[in-house]
C-alpha cells in the first residue's frame, strides 16, 4: 500500500528580523521561573488529542531520569512534536522553539509553559544562556538536533553543533528520542489520523568541556542524532508492535541477568 501523501506545510520562514533585545523578557522568565499551571493545563488538553485521535504510545518512558539536569533530543516532524513528547513524563519539559513562534497571542501560553525562543540563522548566545541556566539548576529541556522542522518526513542529513555545544557546556544527561508518524499528523484536515510511537533511547552523557571547539560539538552532535536515527530507523522497520516485543524481550534478558536498567538521578 502507498504511503499517504503529506499535506504541504507553509513556506520556511527561517531569519526572524526583531532583534535580540525584543526577546529578553521570553529568556528572563525561563531563567528565573519554573512553567506554571499554563504547563499542565496544556499539556491535558493536548494528551487527550494524543492518546485518542493519534493513539499515541510512549516506549522506555522510565529511561527518562527522575531529577537531574536532562536534555531530551527528538527528531522533528510536526508541531505537535513538543506535546507527543511530554506526554508520557511526569517531569516538566522546557522546549527552545524558533522565534517566530513567539507572536501575541500565544507568546504568552509558550513563556507561561516553559518554552524559550532561539532566533536560527544566527550565534543566538541568549538562547544558550537560557538552556545553560534550566540544566544548572536540575531542570528537564528539549532541543532539536536538525535546528527545524523536517519539510518532507524523512529525517535531516546530519545535525546542527548546537546541541553539541549544549552538551558539552553542561555535561547534561542526554536522552535520544525518536518520533515516529508525527510527520502525517497535519493530515488530519483530510480526516487521516495515523499512530504515533515515542521512543526513549538510554541515556548518556559527555564531560564537560567549557570551550569546546566548533569540531567537537559538531562530532558530539552527529552521535546524539546517530542515537536519533538508530531508535528511529527501528521503528519504521519493526513498526510500533514489532519495536514493543524487541524492548519486551531485551528487558526479560536483562532481568535474568540481574542487570535491569535504573535511570540515573
């Protein structure tokens, strides 16, 4: 059977012109405040969409550590991404999400929930800041390692040295995720509605490095997206049920050998 065709997306509007002083007050609040009741009534309203019209199934959610300062690193196909994400966590998720999303009225629904603006196509240091000051003190983000949205459903080449940057500024637990069928979720203005699956890889961790060279966070940045496409490209050839007993069948192998996965905290 063929696959569905992809509603086309608007066209990628990818340099914001306000400047940076326009967003300091998005930062300060992410810097200074935990999101709110904002955070949770979103996050229902969206799991209910979630868990019925696209069945949503979350695997390895456990894998996700408790405590601890965490960077999430999915894949990016929609923008019901941020949502598909959270909703199997217990823990808050802070998301960084391109500037222009940052537009009256919902500017006041993504800095009440958490969300901070990074401006792409530019060094954008307040938005490092910003991630830097969440990780410092205990706090669970999410960062796109492709920098955007996918245009046509198939994961990016290669990814962007930011989140190895991130990485390596903080020393950061880093938990590679997969979204899978999130990219025909905007289909649903022809009524098609297909199963997303979010996988959470295991988790690790690099040294801190305080002025890491361009080289090495793009190095470190191409192993967290290859952890990305390994848990990805599993899913879309075992599908979500195949994927299910494979996890089912590594954890019995585990418990046998007494070395069950704790997450770290």
């Amino acid at each position: 059977m063929a696959e569905p065709q992809l509603v086309e997306m608007k066209p990628q509007v990818y340099v914001d012109p306000r400047p940076p002083e326009y967003f300091q007050r998005f930062h300060e609040r992410a810097r200074t405040r935990e999101p709110d009741l904002v955070y949770e009534t979103v996050r229902a309203a969206t799991s209910l969409y979630a868990w019925t019209l696209v069945r949503l199934r979350p695997i390895s959610a456990e894998l996700v550590p408790a405590s601890g300062p965490v960077i999430l690193a999915p894949n990016h196909f929609s923008f019901m991404d941020h949502f598909f994400l959270g909703a199997a966590l217990r823990r808050k998720v802070q998301f960084m999400a391109k500037s222009q999303m940052f537009a009256k009225p919902m500017q006041w629904v993504y800095t009440h929930g958490g969300v901070f603006p990074v401006q792409r196509g530019r060094r954008d240091d307040d938005a490092m800041i910003t991630a830097r000051t969440i990780l410092d003190r205990g706090g669970c983000m999410a960062m796109y390692c492709e920098g955007g949205r996918s245009r046509d459903g198939t994961l990016a080449e290669r990814a962007k040295p930011g989140i190895g940057r991130l990485a390596l500024e903080t020393g950061a637990t880093i938990v590679p995720v997969a979204i899978h069928g999130s990219a025909r979720v905007r289909n649903w203005k022809r009524l098609e509605f297909p199963k997303v699956t979010v996988q959470y890889g295991e988790p690790f961790r690099y040294e801190r490095v305080d002025a890491a060279e361009r080289s090495q966070q793009q190095a470190v940045a191409d192993e967290i997206f290859g952890a990305i496409r390994s848990l990805y490209e599993g899913l879309d050839s075992l599908g979500r049920s195949g994927m299910l007993a494979r996890v089912r069948k590594e954890r019995r192998q585990e418990r046998r050998a007494g070395k069950l996965h704790v997450p770290a905290t």
